[in-house]
C-alpha cells in the first residue's frame, strides 16, 4: 500500500480519478490508470477498430466506465488492436 501511495503522488493521480485492475488474491500487483489515460485509450480504440466486423457488437466502449477493462480480459480487443494494422 506504501508503494501505491508513493505511486500516486509522484504521477499526481488519486484513486478515485483512477481505475485499478488486476487485482487479484493472488498477486500483489497493483497497476492503475488515470481517468484521462483511461479515456485517451477507449477514444483510440474506438476510432481504430470501428470499422472491424467483429468487434462492433462491443463498440464504442464508453470512457465513462470500466468496460475497457470487462471486454480486454479474454484478449480478443487486444489481438484485434494488434493484428488489425497488418
């Protein structure tokens, strides 16, 4: 929790202006995400993989939330965002 604490203040960022994730018993690892980064990303994904048939039954995301989050976990967004340029 320290760590999280020094984390914060040296990017200026405060929980509740940011979303955690991968949180788990498990692990210690904590990473988290500005609501502006946060938004930066769903805008760009939104815009780069609006045309992709597969994905649309998912876009847009909206940057308001944490469905960014919901819909990356089985890793299809992210293959889709990676293999989409080649």
């Amino acid at each position: 929790m320290k760590l999280q604490t020094f984390a914060n203040s040296r990017a200026g960022s405060s929980p509740k202006n940011s979303s955690a994730f991968l949180k788990a018993a498990t692990t210690t690892l904590l990473h988290t995400i500005s609501e502006s980064e946060k938004s930066s990303y769903v805008t760009h994904i939104n815009h780069y993989l609006s045309q992709d048939q597969f994905l649309k039954k998912y876009l847009p995301i909206d940057p308001s939330t944490n469905e960014l989050f919901e819909i990356a976990k089985d890793g299809v967004l992210l293959w889709y965002y990676r293999f989409s340029s080649i």
